[in-house]
C-alpha cells in the first residue's frame, strides 16, 4: 500500500460526459502528479501541483484540468469525452523535500469512455 | 515525442539466470532515472534509481548502470524470481521539473520456473 488513494476505481461513461478523479497524496507528502497510460502506452505526465499551485505541465489537454485543495488533496478534470479518453490515470505523490524523484503511485483510476 | 525508450516489450528468463532490461533516453537534461516495476491491477512502485553522477547503483539483486554517453541504462536483475515477473518502466527526469518522471512504454518481465 503506497499511501495514495484513488477514486473512483473504475469508471465508464459516454462521449461528450464530464468525469472528476480523486486523489488523496500519502499523508505529508505536497506533490501531487497526474499520469495517463493508455493501452500499450508508457505513462504520459499530464499535471504537477505543488502545495496548491500548478508546478509542471506535460501533455495535458485543454478538455482536461485538475486542481489541488488546501488540504492537499487533487482532482482531474476530464469533460467533453472522447473515446481515446479510455485509459488508466494514475495519481502519484511525492515529499517536498525528495531529491530522489521517486514518487508514490495509487492504483489507478481506469476510465471507459463508450 | 517519447524521450524514453524501452525498445523490448517483453523478456522471457529461466529462474536463476540474469534479467537484463535496457533504456534509452534522448533528452541530455536528464540527471536522475528511476526503474519502476508494475504488477496488474497495482500502480507502479519504486525499484531503484540513478543519478547523472554515478555509473552504477547497486541495490541487493537489483543493479542499475547508467551510460550517459550513450544514453543508455540499464537493469540487472540476479538471480531473477517468479516474483519478479512484472511489467518494468524506465523513467527519467531532470530535477528542474519537479520530479516529473518521464517514462518508457515497459518492458514485460516474465521469469519461468
């Protein structure tokens, strides 16, 4: 168990529908990271947040946002979906004071967009 | 644009031998790489990792070399176990972005009885 928790666990929906995912980081930890794996795909960075404030941006669409509350915990944001929306997307946290780069991942939100 | 590159989808290993996993990377800002090992129906967990500075890290039957004029790195696993039959990612990152990893599409471990 890494500490972080993701909700819903699974999740299906039609195209064009709103979702929000959940993360609670592990217990002190300020960063939070959002990644998607689609299938036979590597992880694709989308978002950081640092403390409440965006961090880093990777491949993020602009259908999707995220956000993270003062009491550290994050939402993902995806509206208007497509099916290539389908995939695994993981939060992970980290604390701030790591120098490793080593992050702490939850077992993931599965979306199915139909 | 995938700056980490697994370029083997899957391995297959007796028990007892080595495991060798590689990874290439493209981006020369990149100071710090992480192996990742990933079971079904889990999130990625840490295995070991590498910083710029250094050309192996060893930690029990895990082993990291990093070849930076290559851009190259690899795992070493010995002797593999059953239990190491998982999925493995690369991933690197420059300690400049936040510690955004940037990973490799995985490499599928399987080590056979």
């Amino acid at each position: 168990d890494s500490g972080v928790t993701q909700t819903p666990k699974h999740l299906i929906t039609a195209t064009g529908q709103r979702v929000t995912l959940r993360c609670s980081p592990r217990s002190g930890d300020l960063s939070v990271y959002w990644y998607q794996q689609s299938l036979d795909q590597g992880l694709q960075f989308l978002i950081q947040y640092y403390n409440g404030e965006e961090r880093a941006k990777g491949n993020i669409l602009e259908r999707f946002s995220a956000q993270q509350f003062p009491d550290l915990h994050s939402e993902l944001n995806l509206s208007s979906l497509e099916l290539g929306d389908s995939a695994l997307y993981f939060c992970a946290s980290s604390p701030h004071h790591a120098n490793t780069g080593e992050l702490f991942f939850g077992e993931g939100s599965r979306l199915t967009v139909l | 644009d995938q700056q980490v590159k697994q370029n083997s989808p899957s391995l297959s290993v007796q028990e007892g031998r080595i495991s060798i996993l590689n990874c290439d990377y493209t981006n020369s800002m990149f100071d710090y790489f992480l192996w990742y090992k990933k079971y079904p129906a889990e999130g990625p967990t840490f295995l070991i990792s590498i910083s710029s500075i250094k050309d192996k890290n060893e930690d029990g039957r895990f082993t990291v070399f990093l070849n930076k004029s290559a851009k190259h790195l690899s795992l070493h696993i010995v002797p593999s176990q059953p239990g190491d039959s998982a999925v493995y990612f690369c991933a690197a990152t420059n300690s400049n972005s936040g510690y955004a990893l940037n990973f490799g599409k995985g490499t599928s471990l399987l080590v056979t009885p």
